[in-house]
C-alpha cells in the first residue's frame, strides 16, 4: 500500500507494511533521492529582451534550452525546473545567462565570476 502526505511543496510518498495477518506494522518513507544536477551556463552575459508588462515567461533555470534565456523543455530529467514570472512593465530587461545570479531571473552581474 502506498500513501502519500501532501505538504504545501512536496508529496512525501509512504510504504506501508503488514504482517501475515494484513494487519499495519509500519510505515516508512519511500524518498527516492534524485540527485539535482548543476545549471550549464548558457553564456557568460546576460540578453536583453524585450517583456511585455502582465505576460507570462518561463525562464530556462538548466542552462540547456535552445531558446534561452526561455525555456524549451530541456530541463527534464536534470531535476531543475524553469522559473515562471509575470514582467511587471514593458520594455527590455536583462535575463541572466550563465544560471548564477541571485535574483533570478534578472541578471546582478554573477557572470563576471564564472570561471572559464
């Protein structure tokens, strides 16, 4: 038998086991651990892109997309997942590039220390 917790951001899946009598005698977390991979840097320089204020984005967090800085589906499998935003305003905004800014997905100048 398998039972799930909902918590607000995760499933915790449970295994349960039973004795011969069918009767309850544990439960037991069933994490499987999936290890997340490192985001490639896609490039060492963020691109301007021209947002339009209230649309929706989905922002490559992988660095794999060929589409970047949006994402294309590349991530799967690699246990990072794209960032979705609404842009705020209109106009051209900077999107980070090398996947190591802080306030993600704008560019703060992190690709000035990624190492070649």
């Amino acid at each position: 038998m398998l039972l799930c917790f909902f918590y607000t951001d995760y499933v915790l899946p449970i295994e349960s086991h039973t004795d011969n009598n069918d009767r309850l005698t544990a439960l037991r977390p069933n994490i499987e651990e999936k290890k997340m991979e490192k985001p490639v840097v896609a490039a060492k320089q963020p691109i301007g892109v021209d947002l339009v204020a209230g649309k929706e984005y989905w922002w490559c967090a992988c660095g794999r997309s060929a589409t970047q800085p949006f994402c294309d589906g590349s991530h799967r499998g690699s246990g990072i997942e794209p960032l979705g935003f609404k842009a705020e305003k209109s106009g051209e905004q900077w999107l980070c590039r090398c996947k190591r800014t802080q306030t993600p997905p704008f560019c703060d100048g992190s690709h000035k220390q990624v190492k070649d």
